[in-house]
C-alpha cells in the first residue's frame, strides 16, 4: 500500500492497544480513538497486556501500543521494554501524568515513538497515533514481516 494514509490493509484505521491502570484514563482514551474509526484493545495492566500480546490461541495483533508509564501492578517502563525487545515493529508511544524530560529521552532512545502528557488532548492524541499507524503499515524493514 503505498499511499500516505492511516487505514490498514482491512480497511480500518488501524488497531490500537491502551494500557493504563486508571479506568476514567483508559476509557476516554479509548472513546476518542474508536470515534474516530480506531479498534481499540484496553488493558488495565502492564501484566494483561503482556499476556495479550503473547495469547498462545489467538495472539494480539496492534498496529500501536500506546502505554501508561506509572502504573499498579505492573511497570510501564518493563511493559513498553517488552514490546520494543518482542514486537520491534509495533509503535509505542508512552503515557504519563507526571512529565520527566530524562525518562522521555531515554524512553525515545528505546525506540518509543512519542509522549503524550495527561491529561491528553483529542487533537494531539489522533495525531500521534495516525502518525504511528502510518509508521507501521509503510513500514519496509525485515522487523515488520
């Protein structure tokens, strides 16, 4: 497909993964995404989104992964290293309340795509996640296949 747009090869816009352990957070996120045409996966850890990811039967497919930093249980940071190190090809775009510029340089050194601080705007949250749907359905390297 090699036109610039953010719909998949189904059709759709693309399926996103939102990993946050607060409720409100996770569902407006959410909300916004599937408005705007997104399939969206929720889960309230890093734990069951791990176990998502590696679901034996039916493993998670995601076209972007979008990951609270500061959770309970689970660490964000460990969550996001997990899907860097097993699915290169996925984005990641990392999540947090509490905004610390060395976290965020090392977290991008680490191959997350961007970070978004909450509360998070409609506008910006669309933005990063078409510009990553975009990222992983024109992606070329072997790491996509």
């Amino acid at each position: 497909m090699g036109s610039q747009t953010s719909v998949t090869e189904g059709g759709r816009q693309g399926r996103v993964l939102v990993v946050d352990d607060v409720e409100s957070v996770r569902k407006s996120i959410s909300m916004t995404l599937a408005h705007a045409g997104y399939e969206v996966v929720e889960a309230e850890s890093g734990e069951q989104a791990i176990r998502l990811a590696q679901g034996v039967q039916h493993p998670l497919a995601v076209d972007v992964v979008i990951c609270n930093i500061q959770m309970t249980p689970g660490d964000g940071v460990e969550t996001i290293a997990f899907f860097r190190r097993r699915y290169p090809a996925i984005p990641v775009v990392a999540l947090t309340a509490y905004p610390d510029v060395e976290l965020a340089v090392s977290l991008m050194r680490q191959g997350v795509v961007d970070f978004l601080v909450k509360p998070v705007l409609q506008e910006e949250l669309l933005m990063v996640v078409k510009r990553a749907v975009e990222q992983r359905v024109n992606c070329t390297s072997p790491v996509c296949e």
